[in-house]
C-alpha cells in the first residue's frame, strides 16, 4: 500500500494534515457482525498519498482508502456529504475469507474539526477518555467520559457514539543498549507511550519515533517515582549494581502492571538474595519477571529478545483488559 513504514494511528497527525491544509478524511470501525480483520473503534487516517493506521489489511482497506480517496477528491462538490457510513460484506463483496460485515464511517476532516482533535488530544495527555456524537451531518458534540475502554456506538440514524479512550500502556525503559535500541524499534509501533531511560545521553538515536520519549539522567530511582500507575518497567542498564537499585525502587511499589529485569535465572537468583538483605519482602519478588520474554524463543539476537519481551507485555495488556471487563479490576492501565 505505501513503501514507508505503517505509522500507528495517531489524532495529532489529523489536526498537523488539516492545519496545512491538507485534505484529510477518518475512516472508523463502527460496527461488526461476524468475522472481520479488527474490531470496531479501529480508525486510520487517508490523504491523496498517505496512510497512518490500519483497518486490518486486504480488500477492506483498499476499499476503505478508495472510498476515503473518492470523497476527498469530491469534497467541495455541492452536495456531497462529508460523513457516509459504508455496510460492507467481506466474503461477498470483496473476496476475503473472514465472511463478516463491516460497517465503515467516513469523515472529511476540517477546520471545525479542530475543537473536538484538540480535546482529544489534550485529553489524552492528562489520561482522561472523551465522548463524542457524530451524526450524519451538523456539528460534533462532545465532552469528557468515564469510560475506560474504548466503544462505538452506532445508532438507527447512523449516528454513532465513538467513545475515545487513552491507552495507557506507558513503558519504562532502563537502558539504551542494544536491546533497548530493538525494544523501542518494535515499541515504537505500538499504541503505546515509551520513556527511555538512560544516564548516558549519547547513546539516543536522533529520530525518535512520536511515541518514544529519551531522558538522559543520573537519577534514574526519581523516574521510577514519577512513572503512572500502570506502568511496565523494563530494566536493562549497563549496570548491574544500577539494576539492582532500580529494582529495589519499583518493588516499593505496588502498582504497576508489569516489571521485568533482563538476565538468567542465576542473576534472578542474586539480587533476590541481596534485595531480600535489603529489606524487600520476599513474597514480592514473584512479581519481578527474569527473565523476560515469552517461554520457547532461545535466540539471543537482540531483535529476537525484543520481540519475545514486546509479546509478553502484550499477554500482560490483554490479562488486564479481560480482567476490566470481568469487573475483576475497577481501573486499568492497559
């Protein structure tokens, strides 16, 4: 579909395409029956040349862009909507195996969409979930939400709820080797917020991807303080005097998602018995993951560690979100 890099869907890059005037349309996920490459509330945006997120692929994505494509080149054709919602049957239709149906909602984004992008976007950044009504033509309403996953809605008019939940999945990365360096590459494509940690500043490449943020620090322990509720921490220094501070710090914690520490079960087996001396309580040194990764990848290449590390963060972000939607947790962060 494009040579560059799929960019996950991101709302800055709609208000940055509208503010220089780019024609720019939203293509969401409003509704599902039977099976489908993703699930409603998935978006991606489409311009005459360029493509951030996915709808899952195939026939349905091409077919998305062009109809996306088509009411850009038409949107100042007197008459023309700029919202339509599309019902699309994948087997019949389009030839995919899933045999599902689809239904699609365009918009042709512009200026007085800017309100409502820039309430996302701030909202988003305070880690608060907004609502908005989209019917098939007027203005957008919106305001701020309780919800904590994301939903859409769609009515018998064709107005849909799209409920706009921020994920929460904010990584702590200690240590810019070149684990981290593969870490953040496969993070980077992630719907997720990444703080890469490291006292030697030298060592951040310059083109960090949007989501990824560099701080080059000699106190890593206040980073540890400062991190949400939440948080997965990653600690894989070039220390291990430094690791093992950083792991006394995150175990007087007690509300993160996810902690892992790089090495072998022997290092596991050490700093247990120097954190224990310590005073950490034994009974939470379950909760520390060493070594990390999922079970069954032996390869010691550093993308092979960083895909084993990055799906088993993922399991974690699923248990979580199952575990939301049991009542089992009354908040989560993904």
């Amino acid at each position: 579909m494009q040579d560059a890099p799929l960019k996950p869907f991101r709302f800055e890059d709609a208000t940055r395409w509208i503010r220089a005037d780019v024609p720019v349309a939203m293509v969401t996920i409003v509704e599902v029956k039977g099976s489908a490459p993703r699930e409603p509330g998935i978006r991606m945006l489409v311009t005459a040349s360029d493509l951030v997120g996915t709808i899952g692929g195939g026939h349905l994505e091409w077919r998305g862009m062009d109809i996306a494509r088509a009411m850009l080149a038409n949107r100042d054709v007197r008459g023309n909507p700029r919202r339509r919602i599309e019902r699309i049957a994948l087997g019949p239709t389009l030839g995919q195996c899933c045999g599902g149906v689809v239904k699609l909602a365009f918009e042709v984004l512009g200026e007085d969409d800017l309100a409502w992008l820039d309430a996302v976007i701030a909202a988003f950044a305070a880690g608060r979930p907004v609502q908005r009504t989209v019917p098939r033509s007027g203005s957008i309403t919106f305001g701020p939400s309780n919800a904590l996953l994301p939903a859409v809605t769609l009515q018998a008019d064709d107005t849909w709820i799209d409920t706009l939940v921020p994920d929460r999945m904010h990584v702590v990365l200690f240590g810019a080797g070149h684990v981290g360096h593969a870490l953040v590459k496969v993070l980077a494509t992630l719907p997720c917020r990444v703080h890469w940690v490291d006292e030697r500043d030298t060592l951040f490449p310059g083109d960090l991807a949007d989501n990824v943020e560099a701080e080059a620090t000699d106190t890593p322990e206040a980073v540890v303080d400062q991190a949400p509720a939440g948080a997965y921490f990653i600690v894989m220094t070039h220390s291990h005097a430094l690791d093992q501070q950083l792991c006394e710090r995150i175990l007087r914690r007690t509300d993160f998602a996810y902690f892992g520490l790089i090495g072998s079960k022997t290092k596991r087996a050490k700093f247990e018995h120097r954190m224990v001396e310590h005073g950490i309580d034994p009974a939470r040194l379950p909760e520390m993951t060493c070594p990390m990764g999922v079970s069954g990848i032996t390869d010691k290449a550093p993308a092979m560690i960083a895909v084993a590390i990055v799906a088993q963060l993922l399991q974690v972000r699923e248990q979580r979100i199952a575990a939301l939607n049991a009542g089992r947790l009354e908040t989560v962060h993904p």
